[in-house]
C-alpha cells in the first residue's frame, strides 16, 4: 500500500558515482516509495529542469549549510510538497551543493540527534546519516506508514 506523506515528494540528486555504487541506499528509498520518489542525476553545468521549477515556498532541502540551519519539524511538513536530499557522498554532497546555486533557493534543515547505523562504507561525519536513513526520519516526522516498511528494507540491505 502506497500512502503520499501529506502530498510530499522527495527528490533525489544523485551523484553519477553513487548511482555504480551497490552500497548506495538511494535506490531503497525509490524502490519503496516508487513514484513518490524521484531520482535525478546530479549535473554541474544543466541543472534538470524539474528542480529548477520547484517552488522554494513549498519546497525544502535537507543538508547541513552551517549549524545554525534549523531542524524540520513535524508541524513544518503541512507546506512542503518536495524534499530535495543530496544522494552521495558527503564530499560528493558538498562539491554538487557548491556548483548548484539554485540550490541555495530553497529554506535548508539539518537533522539533528540521529546516529547512523549504516555498514556498509566508512561514514566520514559523526553524525551524518545515509540517503535511506534521511528519508526514514522524515517518513518517521511526517507519521507515514512507509517508514516501517523503508526501514525493513534498509535494515535487511544493512545486514
């Protein structure tokens, strides 16, 4: 049973190299959230065209700017329609949030308190979480049934 999060879209900008990677979780998430879930291959110089009409009013992304970025809220999830999350690396993170100035349109939230439980590579920040472990929290804000059934899935392909 697919159940939208308060009509929400997340929008995944995936990096090309994430994309070859078998450990990349991305590919849960849109496994189980299906068209909910879009994948964008990130682009430097032809940013698509989709994220480009997003409108920043309803329209958030979730990537730590500096620590001064707020958290998101679960009463803040009744106006976002779209989640935009930077699927990658964190260096591969930060050089696409670098060379995208649109990106920088849109209200930013940061997750705090979480600790990542993800194996399958070296996480380099302490406290960063992986693509499916975002979108579980958020899911888990927002009170939809799929978180259950994304972190199911993310704890088996953890395994």
């Amino acid at each position: 049973m697919r159940v939208k999060i308060s009509n929400m879209n997340i929008w995944l900008l995936t990096h090309s190299e994430e994309r070859k990677k078998k450990t990349g979780t991305g590919k849960l998430v849109q496994e189980v959230l299906m068209a909910q879930c879009r994948m964008i291959e990130w682009a430097r110089k032809n940013p698509h065209p989709e994220l480009l009409a997003l409108n920043p009013n309803t329209t958030a992304i979730v990537y730590l700017v500096d620590q001064d970025s707020p958290t998101l809220e679960s009463d803040t999830f009744s106006s976002i329609q779209n989640i935009i999350i930077l699927d990658g690396t964190w260096q591969q993170a930060r050089k696409m949030y670098n060379q995208s100035p649109y990106l920088k349109n849109f209200p930013h939230y940061e997750i705090q308190g979480e600790k990542s439980i993800y194996t399958k590579r070296k996480n380099q920040k302490e406290a960063g979480l992986c693509t499916a472990e975002v979108v579980i929290h958020l899911l888990n804000k927002a009170k939809s049934p799929q978180a259950a059934a994304l972190k199911e899935r993310f704890l088996e392909f953890n395994q």
